[in-house]
C-alpha cells in the first residue's frame, strides 16, 4: 500500500507490482523540434558508409548517451520480437545510427525491449550489453549505458506516467535533438557535451527519405547491425560462455532457420496466416513461414558441391522434428533439430528459458558456415548480421500458391542480406 501511495496510483487487483496495468509500453519522450536545441548529423550515404568502414567499438562518449523520442501521445511500438525490433527503422535502428555517427552511447533501458511477458523482466537486448544486474539494477556493456541523467529527465520505469509538463521542459532544455545537416549545413563533429541526446521518430517519415535520420537508419540497418551488434553479442558471449555442442567435427556447417510464423489465438478464421493453416497452426502473417519440405532440394544441390567434407545440418526453430511435416524428405542422415535438445544453459544471470533459447539460436546461425532462411523473418536476418564473414547466405520461398509473387517486406523493416543467393 506503501508503494502505492508513494505512485499516487490505487492498488488493485491485476495491476503489477508497479502500480498499473500495461508497464510494457515504453517511455514516450516529448520531442518537440520547434523548442528544442539540435545538433546536426552527416546521414549522406557516402558519409555513413565511411563512418561505419571505420568504425571503432572503443571511441564512445563515455557519460553521454542517445534515447529515442517521439512526439507527445505518439504511440511507442515495443511489440516486435528482437529481430525486427533491431532493424525496424523506429526502433533500435536509428540509434545504431546515431552512435556510430557520434560515437554517444545508446540508453539502456530494458523496458522498451522485453516484448510483453516473453523476454522477461530483463528483456532480449541484454544478449547484446543492455540488461539487469544481479541487483536488479540497468546495467549496459560496451555500447549500451544505463544513464541516470535521462532517468531524471525522462521517468524511470515506474515513474514514466507521472512526468508533468515542468519535467517535460526541463528535457526539452536539456537534451539536444540529432538531425539530418541540411543543405550547406556544417555537421557536428564532437558529441559529448550533453549527458543526453534524443533520435526524433516521426511516425510519417520513418519509411521514406534516406537523408531523413530515420531513412538512413533504414537504408544501413544490415550494415549497423553487423558492425555495432556483432562485437556486441561477441562480448556478452565472452563475459558468459555459452558452450555450443551441435556442430561435432563438422567442416560444413548448414543452419537451416524454419520460421514458422507468428504463433498466436486465432479467433476469427479470416485472421488466420494463410502458409500455416496446412500445419493447424494459428499463425499471421502471409508467406512468412517456409515449409521445411521447401529446404531440402537447396540444402542437397549445396552439399553436393562440398560432397568431399564433413557436413552437419541442424534445424533452428521453435518446433522439433515431430511438428514439423517434411522431416522425413531430408537429404542426409545427420539432421539435428535444436528444439529437441536439452535446455541451453542461461544466456545472461536473469535471462529467462525465451531469451535462452533465442540467444542459441543466435549462437547457431552465427557459428554457421552456411545459413538457409526465409527473407521474411527478421530473426535469420539478425542471425545472418551477426555470422562470420565469409559465411554463405540463401534465402528459401515458401511453395504456398502465390509466394512466388508475395513483394518483399521493405528496408525500413527487414533489410536484404548482402550476397544471398536465392535459391
């Protein structure tokens, strides 16, 4: 009752230990161009290019962070999974953006990742450096840092619905907006100043121009993805070994990713995914799911041109080999479905069994010499940004009548993998 009163807030019966009902709906910040001060950003494709060429894991500020914001009653969109919440281009993207551009650290603020109940308290970016700490306290790695100055500002996690007009103007005073330079425009060059930088979301632009911030963010989401997230993930993994047992004295290493949908309670059969109704699934979504009988003719023609190596095949995805119809079509003998092995160990100290599971799944895709996936799950795609160079990449279609001619998701939420083959 105690924390209650301290909330202002009732208590009540379904309400979490917070004090209201939906705390998985992340900070809005109240971005606000017209008032607020702004630092301008060179988002020209050559100039993103040359900074990301040169990229350095060890130049960041090291108190100053990038948040992201939006305008006031905008709605925060936290309900993706990780992937696309990496690459969508109002989501993690453009602060990827931002640090490689400036060098700011990016805010760690668990909350507006943990995509609902799924990933936890902590939430799936802490496979990345952005988590929770034995004490239950935010704590950032590498590029990722908690940031108390933005707490103050912006409301922590239990204080986000109470910010009142006067603590919205002292983050409008204090916190600098990045922008695209306009034309003729000198760009910034030292970012440090400020404990607090903001990314406007424009909810009209986010899909469009490539000199918005946002466009760029689009435009380069494979590439930030690679050169931030992976020395990220690689980090994390090191801090906590997660052994990986699937792969034996293989030389030839093939990850298939069988993306079966977006599971979820169908009640009206016209919301039913199309591609999944042949498996009883209820599933969204329109050919974003690919049989496993449609990767077996890619996986044979690849290994036969490795036919003088050792050559292991293991399946990532959240179902086994009994719920998945075309197991029995497969090419060679030596076939593991990840779903069917022994729980992996914790990825990080307060990581649930989703985010263990994902980070394996993560680790798979990444040690892969060879990964087949469909190019409608955002998932294979972080898993191809995050594999070795040199790495094979080929996408697989669903047979489903029509996803021969289904149009790709756009850049701004799935990128193209660079050098995949369609098979």
């Amino acid at each position: 009752m105690k924390w209650c009163m301290l909330l202002l807030l009732p208590c009540a019966r379904g309400r979490t230990r917070h004090g209201f009902r939906n705390t998985t709906r992340a900070v809005r910040l109240p971005v606000d161009a017209a008032r607020q001060r702004s630092a301008a950003l060179d988002v020209a494709l050559g100039a993103v290019e040359k900074k990301l060429a040169a990229y350095d894991p060890a130049r960041v500020c090291k108190d100053s962070v990038v948040a992201k914001g939006r305008a006031r009653g905008s709605h925060e969109r936290n309900q993706d999974g990780l992937g696309a919440q990496v690459f969508r281009a109002d989501q993690l993207a453009p602060l990827l953006l931002a640090h490689a551009l400036t060098g700011l650290r990016i805010a760690c603020r668990p909350h507006e990742w943990n995509f609902g109940d799924a990933y936890g308290e902590e939430g799936a970016m802490a496979i990345f450096g952005c988590g929770r700490g034995a004490d239950g306290r935010t704590r950032g790695a590498g590029v990722f840092a908690a940031s108390a100055a933005l707490d103050r500002l912006a409301g922590t996690y239990a204080r986000r619905r109470l910010i009142d007009d006067a603590l919205r103007g002292a983050f409008l005073a204090a916190a600098p907006l990045l922008r695209p330079a306009r034309g003729g425009e000198t760009p910034r060059i030292h970012f440090c100043a400020a404990r607090v930088y903001v990314v406007g979301i424009d909810e009209d632009l986010w899909m469009a121009d490539a000199m918005t911030l946002v466009g760029a963010a689009a435009a380069h989401s494979f590439g930030l993805a690679r050169t931030v997230l992976r020395p990220q993930f690689e980090l994390v993994r090191a801090a906590r070994p997660r052994p990986l047992d699937v792969w034996g004295g293989a030389t030839v290493r093939v990850a298939l990713h069988v993306r079966r949908g977006d599971v979820m309670p169908v009640k009206d059969a016209d919301r039913g995914a199309g591609e999944g109704a042949a498996w009883g699934l209820p599933l969204k979504g329109t050919c974003k799911a690919v049989e496993l009988a449609a990767f077996w003719p890619c996986v044979a023609a690849y290994l036969e041109r490795r036919a003088n190596e050792t050559a292991r095949v293991v399946v990532v995805s959240t179902a086994g080999r009994a719920d998945l119809p075309g197991a029995d079509g497969a090419p060679v003998a030596d076939v593991a479905y990840l779903a069917d092995r022994p729980p992996p160990p914790r990825a990080t100290p307060r990581s649930n069994t989703h985010v263990d599971a994902l980070a394996r799944d993560l680790d798979v895709m990444a040690s892969a010499t060879a990964l087949f996936f469909s190019p409608g799950s955002s998932v294979a795609v972080l898993g191809a940004a995050l594999a070795s160079d040199g790495t094979d990449f080929l996408e697989v279609f669903s047979r489903a009548p029509g996803c021969d001619a289904q149009p790709r998701a756009p850049p701004s939420k799935i990128p193209l993998v660079p050098g995949a083959q369609r098979c």
